[in-house]
C-alpha cells in the first residue's frame, strides 16, 4: 500500500497522513493513533529518501551518552530511553543512540546538527551549568532536556520538582519526630542532586537544624553505593534515626546494611526513597514497604518525545516547560524514631 492509497482508506489527504506519520504537532493524537494503526495493519512503509524530500527532515532524533558513563546499563536511563522510544514508535522517525567520549560531546552535537542527520536531540541528567545546552542553544537543531540547567536563553525542558519532593519527604520525617536524618543522593554537580539537598535543607532550616558533618552523601545511583553508603551511616556513633534516599535502586542497598547490622527498618532506622517506577523494584514489595516520592520516569520519556516532535515542528522552546509535582506515599519504612538524642556540636 503507498501513501496515496493509504489516505484513500482513511479518508484523509496525503498530506495528513504524512504529517501524522512524521509526528507533527498540528496533527490530534486521535488522527496520529488512526494513521499509525492503519499503517502498522496493511505494512506501509514510506520512502526514506521520498519522506526527506517531502518533509525536508532526516527522521532521526538523537539521544547521546558519554561512554565513560555506561549509561546503558543504569536502569534509570534506561527506562527514560523506554519512554521515548515507545513514544517515536507511534510516528515514522527513528530513534538513534550514540556512546562518545566527554572530551568529543559537545562536538559531536555540533558535527550532527551541521550534517543535518538528526532533527532533534534529547539530553538527560545535565549538569547544573551544561555545557551541551550552551552550545546547543546556539545551533538550529532542536533539542529537549530531561531536567534543568542554568542558562540564560530559554530552552525546552521536562522536569520533576526535585526540591519539593525532597523538602516534603524530609518534613514528614521531621514531623515524625526524627531530627538526626542523612540524604544519600546521586552524583555531586547534577541539577536534579542539588535541587534535592536544597529540599533537605531547606526542611531542616524550618525546624531550625541543619545536616551534620558526612549526613549528606553524593555518589551514583546504585545498590552497591547506596550499601557502602548506608553502612558508613548506620555504623557510626551517632546513627542516623532516618535515612532519606534519591533512589529505590540506593534505599535497597541501605535496607541491606540495615539488616547486616541487625537494624529494624521502621524501627531502628526510618527509610523514605524517590521512586522512578523502575519495573523490576516495585516499592511496595520491599520488606517492609517503601514510603516513597513517587514519579514514573518511563512516562517522562515518552513525554519528552511529544515535547521534541512539537518542538521540531516549529514550537518555540519557552512554551515548552514543564514542571511536574512528585507524589509522597506513606509507608511501613517509616515510623517514629524509638530513641531520642541531644544534639550537640
């Protein structure tokens, strides 16, 4: 079937169905779904190089990732990948990845923007000032960033309220009556890390505290970390009665040292986690239940892919900002603490 006929069936012009293929955001996502359902049930398959012509687009959008980060294989990445990939899925481009070294990253953007091979880059876990998003801004391929950074010209972001999930999650725990509480949160110079030690602190300053020396622990997201972490912690003289976590993948690792060392978690010591909806770790299944700020990550991506393709389309980048809220949910890894301690120092 060509796209001629293809239309005829839908009763739609060519350049409709085109357009839904391609992902335009004039295009309703009920005439989208219809197109690409009916394109998947009779096997159309467009012309690459007709489709370029016509479109004046190379179909491509791009996701990079430093090679000495092994992104790959960090499920968190990897379910944001998920996300946008099922989002391109429902249209006719294709999702490419590339690995290149930190020292080549910002030139292999510029190298892809000026050969005209991507119509559009996603960029996840930036850096409180990036260096990606500088140059980019100053390059005519769109792009989308998962998260924020400090730049001065506007650009086109998804992100959740990383300071106020972590503001609420350390209140309740404030509100429990635990007041000597630690934070192992991810990599030191990510946006989303700094924007969650601010919602910790600023919680702590309310009730007049602050962190005490080594409570607040930076490393990256993983249970091996979050283990040697929670260790380091639970071992010391002045054990934190809670622990504040910046992933499900750390708070599992820290429910490992616990039991190492005979703690009782939601009794001994309190455990509240984000939770990116990672699949094979559901938070609720931990023994006992994880109280968590929830938002899935996966939904995320395929969020970013809708915002890139209305940004390809001609969308400017200060209309596409999103902040998302974080929900808290309650659960037995947190309990009042069952000893008080003077604070001194």
């Amino acid at each position: 079937m060509n796209l001629k006929e293809l239309s005829e069936h839908l009763g739609l012009s060519q350049t409709t169905v085109s357009r839904a293929l391609n992902g335009y955001a004039d295009v309703s996502e009920d005439t989208r779904r219809r197109v690409t359902e009916a394109a998947r049930r009779f096997d159309y398959r467009p012309n690459p190089a007709a489709r370029r012509l016509a479109t004046g687009r190379a179909g491509v959008v791009a996701i990079l990732f430093p090679v000495e980060q092994n992104l790959l294989v960090d499920p968190h990445f990897f379910e944001l990948l998920a996300g946008l990939a099922e989002m391109i899925a429902t249209t006719e481009m294709e999702l490419s990845l590339r690995a290149t070294p930190v020292a080549d990253e910002i030139e292999t953007y510029r190298r892809y923007a000026r050969s005209g091979r991507v119509d559009g880059f996603v960029l996840s876990s930036p850096k409180i000032v990036d260096p990606r998003v500088e140059a980019l801004v100053g390059l005519p391929t769109p792009f989308i960033v998962h998260g924020r950074t400090e730049v001065a010209a506007p650009y086109a972001h998804l992100d959740i309220d990383n300071e106020g999930a972590f503001a609420r999650a350390t209140t309740l725990l404030l509100d429990l009556g635990h007041r000597e509480i630690a934070l192992v949160n991810g990599r030191a110079g990510l946006t989303f890390a700094r924007d969650r030690e601010r919602g910790f602190r600023s919680a702590l300053a309310a009730r007049g505290l602050a962190p005490e020396s080594g409570r607040i622990v930076n490393a990256p997201m993983s249970e091996e970390n979050g283990y040697r972490a929670a260790r380091a912690l639970f071992e010391d003289a002045r054990r934190p009665t809670a622990l504040v976590a910046s992933s499900v993948l750390i708070a599992l690792g820290a429910y490992r040292a616990a039991r190492d060392l005979g703690l009782a978690i939601g009794r001994d010591v309190s455990i509240l986690a984000h939770d990116d909806a990672l699949p094979f770790l559901k938070a609720d299944t931990l023994d006992p239940p994880l109280a968590t700020t929830h938002s899935p990550i996966r939904k995320a991506g395929y969020r970013l892919g809708e915002m890139l393709l209305a940004r390809i389309s001609g969308t400017p980048p200060e209309r596409l900002s999103e902040i998302w809220p974080v929900d808290l949910v309650f659960r037995s890894s947190v309990a009042p603490p069952t000893r008080t301690r003077r604070r001194t120092g």
